[in-house]
C-alpha cells in the first residue's frame, strides 16, 4: 500500500506531498500543481460507487459461475457412481453370437452339407433280375441279324434262353452241347412238358442256323423269338406263383397255434 509524506518546498515554505511506496518499490516523488490537494496518507483511498458496483458484481458473477461449475461437478459424480463407465467403441461390448455358438452352427453346417449329398448323389441302379436281362437281349436280337445274318441270329436267341435258365435254375449253360443241355433240363422237375417242347423247338431251330448254315424260312426267324420269349415269361410266372404260395405257409410258420401258452395273458 501506497503512503504519501509531505516535504517543504525550498522556495515556498510549503509542503510537496510525496507517494512513499512500501518497502519492496524505490520510492518516487509526486509533484503537485499550485491548487491541488495532496491526498491524506492518514485517511482511505476513496473508491467512486460505479467502480466499487463493478467490483462487485465481477466478484458475484465470479462466486456465481464458480457454484454453477460445482454443481455440474457433484452432478459429474452423481452419474458417475450410478452408471460405470462405457467402453471405447472400438471394444468389445461382449461375446459375438458367431464367436460364442460357432461350434453347433459348424456342426448344422456339416449336417446340411451330409443330407445335401445324400439327396443329391447318383441313385446305383436296382441290379436286373435275369429275366430282364433276358427280355432285354432278346430285344437287341434283330440288330445282331442286320450285322451277322442268320447264324449271329440265332446265336444270340438261344444264348439268352441258356443264361437265363443257368441264372435261375442252376444248370450250367458253358461247354454243353445242345443234346447234353437240352437232356439235363428235360431230366431235371423245373419245367413241364409244355416248357421242354419250346426249349426243344429252340435249341434245335438255333443249331440248324449255327452249324448248317440254314438260312431261316418265312417265319421261322420270328418263331425262334417268339418261342424264346414264351419260354421265358412262362417260366417267370410259375416262379412268381411259387413264390406266392411260400408267403402263406413262413407266415403260418411264424405264428404260434391259438392253444399256445405264450398267448395267454398273464
């Protein structure tokens, strides 16, 4: 705080106020114009109104937004102990349903790909039944006459006739002459009387074209088809037949008798 002293003017006699500072500043002498009044060291510094009115309300608005920044810091904090603190949002919120389910959906994915293929792969064929693979070459005959004429002809009918009687009846078909095969089958209960004159007619009309390069008459060609393919569909039914009348006695066979104990309820 500043100090005025008065010192006496040489000339005058009157006294020249001077500003003494405190004890930290070089003190510095004040001159006075002729007419003015130094200012009492003894007495306060006077503050016009308007300017203590500044400093007031700088001083309020100063408390004012100081209160203002420590409520918004008690709010800060208020908040703060209710909610923790978010992550980044780069982190990880949790477990992705990919990262935490991956082994059942690879399991499903291999399931689906299994009854993919199982539905989409090629079906193996139902192996042929002789008497198809009978029927069939049977039908492929007339192309074997167009290539060798009446000898590959009849070659080809009665082949079929003797595979398919070797595949269902188990008579050995390979290195028998026509006399040797045709006596087995004649001597054997699997055909009737019916059956053994077509396969007659048809080993014997097939060796005619075979070894005594008989060229076949009218008709004769569709004969040697037409026999063979009666001798087999007849063939295939009485098996059929046979067949049907074994259901019912396995079926008798596995059911017990009405008296039998193991009926009775217990």
């Amino acid at each position: 705080m500043a100090t005025v002293l008065y010192a006496q003017k040489p000339d005058s006699g009157q006294d020249i106020p001077s500003l003494r500072l405190d004890d930290t500043q070089q003190q510095a002498p004040i001159q006075y114009l002729p007419g003015q009044t130094p200012v009492n060291a003894t007495q306060p510094l006077q503050i016009p109104a308007m300017q203590q009115q500044g400093v007031q309300s700088a001083e309020a608005e100063a408390a004012a937004k100081a209160a203002e920044e420590a409520k918004l810091e008690a709010k800060r904090q208020y908040f703060s102990s209710l909610y923790p603190p978010i992550a980044a949002v780069t982190d990880k919120l949790g477990v992705p349903f990919w990262e935490r389910y991956w082994i059942f959906m690879a399991l499903f994915a291999l399931l689906a790909a299994i009854l993919l293929w199982l539905l989409l792969k090629p079906r193996r064929a139902a192996p042929k039944t002789p008497y198809e693979i009978a029927m069939a070459r049977l039908a492929l005959a007339p192309i074997a006459y167009d290539k060798g004429g009446a000898k590959a002809y009849a070659h080809a009918v009665s082949q079929a006739v003797r595979d398919y009687i070797e595949q269902v009846h188990n008579i050995p078909a390979p290195e028998r002459t026509t006399e040797e095969f045709l006596q087995i089958a004649l001597d054997s209960d699997k055909f009737d009387a019916a059956q053994n004159g077509r396969l007659s007619e048809i080993l014997n009309l097939s060796d005619m074209a075979k070894f005594a390069l008989h060229s076949f008459q009218d008709g004769e060609m569709h004969k040697l088809l037409n026999t063979s393919t009666e001798f087999i569909e007849a063939d295939k039914r009485v098996a059929d037949e046979s067949e049907k009348a074994k259901a019912p006695l396995a079926d008798s066979k596995n059911t017990p008798p009405a008296g039998n104990p193991e009926n009775k309820p217990e």
